[in-house]
C-alpha cells in the first residue's frame, strides 16, 4: 500500500479516499467507512479553503497595485509637466528640488519604501511649488488618497496572507489525519484478509510497485 507523495496535491488524497470509500462499501467493511469519509471531507475542506483564500489574493494584489499604478501615473504626469515648463526646465527649481534623484526613486520603490517615498514625494511639492501652483493642485489629492488606498491595500493584503498561512496548516494537519486513517484501514484489513488480500481495496499506484514519477497520475485509479 501507498500512500500519495507528501507534495501531491491535496485532490489527490481525496480521489484516493473516495476510491478506497468505494471499495470498503463494496467489500462489506462498512465499519471502516466512516473514519475515512470524516477525514477525505476534512482534507477537502481543508483543501478547498486554501484555493478560495488564493484566489481571494488575487483580488487584494490586484487593488494594491492598482494604487501603485495610480501613484506612478501622478508622479509621471508631475515629472513631465514640470520639465515642460521650459527648455532648461529639467536643470532648475522646482524641478530637481521635486526629482533630484530622477523620477525613478518614487516610481521603481521597493514596497517597503512605497510609502515613504511618495510622503517624501508630497512633502517636495509642498515646499517647491506654490499652493496654488496648478501642478500641485492638481496633484496632492490624487496622491494624498493612493498612499492612503496602498497602505490600507497592502494592510489587507497582508492580513490575507496571515489567514493563508493558517488555513495551509489546517490542511496539512487534515492531511496528516487521513494518513493515519489510511494506514489504520490498511492495517485492519491486512489482519483480516492478509497483505495481498488487504491491497486489493487500494487504488492501482497504491498497490502495485510503479515509479514516484507515475504515482499520482490521471491512472491512479485504474485497476491493474
């Protein structure tokens, strides 16, 4: 008898135990069923939080880096109108007081600079540019309110990534319990039945001498 590989996929397991469900129904070993129909359910469970939680991330990344693009399209957008100003413009006030090391320092920040940056960014503008200085006017709301999306964007975001870390412990202890269930089944039937007899009720890959590479195929479940 074997068991899926430690890095099979947690639907692997639960063909497996809906396979060997089967078998024990069929086989007459109905007090064995339960165990493993709580256990497969918990794994599935388990497993299917883990995907809806990814796929959750998905949408919280994707609003984080929306604001980032809004954040860089403000920042490109003052970086030209001010070069714009004149032909010299890009060598004088404001415009190095605002980008003295070049529009890049805001627009290619880490993420733990993201913030500080573009705070750094607004403060350059305010002691630069004059409060009614259309550029600044137009700008400083827009970069007020996504330094505040982005910090409250990857707040959530991170938080997310906390729940994933706990559900994937939950299914690596599901799945940790329905190998013991497993191993328990087989132990039982081989005392009844013999070890040829026992391996019967197992899928194909469980029970016959294949490779790691074929265990867990789209075969695993066809009989030998």
């Amino acid at each position: 008898m074997r068991l899926p590989q430690s890095t099979a996929s947690y639907t692997r397991r639960v063909r497996y135990g809906r396979y060997l469900l089967r078998k024990l129904v069929h086989g007459r070993q109905g007090d064995l069923v339960q165990g493993l129909k709580d256990a497969t359910g918990e794994v599935l469970a388990a497993g299917r939080a883990v995907e809806e939680l990814r796929y959750d991330e998905a949408e919280l990344l994707a609003q984080r880096d929306a604001w980032d693009d809004a954040l860089d399209v403000q920042a490109r957008e003052v970086h030209l109108a001010l070069r714009s100003r004149g032909l010299n413009a890009h060598k004088e006030r404001p415009f190095t007081q605002i980008f003295p090391q070049g529009l890049g320092y805001y627009t290619v920040a880490s993420l733990k600079d993201q913030v500080s940056r573009y705070k750094l960014f607004m403060t350059a503008l305010e002691t630069s540019l004059a409060e009614d200085d259309p550029v600044r006017v137009s700008a400083m709301g827009v970069l007020r309110e996504g330094v505040e999306g982005w910090e409250q964007a990857a707040e959530a975001l991170a938080s997310h990534r906390n729940k994933m870390i706990m559900a994937r412990t939950e299914l690596l202890l599901a799945q940790d319990d329905w190998e013991r269930v497993v191993e328990r089944i087989y132990g039982l039937l081989v005392a009844e039945f013999g070890r040829d007899g026992a391996r019967r009720f197992f899928p194909a890959a469980a029970r016959t001498a294949l490779s790691d590479s074929a265990v867990g195929s789209d075969d695993d479940l066809e009989p030998t």
